[in-house]
C-alpha cells in the first residue's frame, strides 16, 4: 500500500532528510520525500496507523497537512 502525505514547513535538503529518516525509521516504512511538493510518498509492507506517520512528521518539526491512499491505475 502506498500513501501520500502533504507537507508543510519542509525548506530544505536538511528539512527533507530529517523527515526521510523519521519515517524511515518506522517499522515497514519506506519513504521518499518531494521537497518541492512538499510530500511523502509512504510505501507500507504491514500495516501502519495514519496516527503513526503523523507523529513521527510532527516530531521531527514539520507539519501533516493530509494523508491520503494512493490508489493504483484505475483506483484499483
């Protein structure tokens, strides 16, 4: 399962690391970061609390806009 989180505060390269790693470090987690769209794309091997990303996000000192599912083609 994938999902998208929308960013806010994120300047940098540091900014975009720091948040990689914080989602990163979570267990079935494997995050890429797009600092010009201030996003996340979340890709999960188990299952993962939406409460789980956000906070990991916000201790990191950023902020969670919106997490959404990324559906495949067709939102399938």
């Amino acid at each position: 399962m994938k999902k998208v989180m929308q960013l806010s505060g994120l300047t940098c390269a540091h900014c975009q690391k720091r948040v990689e790693n914080a989602l990163n470090a979570i267990d079935g987690v494997s995050a890429q970061i797009n600092l010009e769209k201030q996003q996340a794309v979340v890709k999960l091997s188990k299952a993962v609390d939406d409460q789980v990303l956000r906070t990991a996000v916000e201790e990191a000192g950023y902020e969670v806009l919106s997490i959404s599912e990324k559906k495949g083609l067709f939102g399938l």
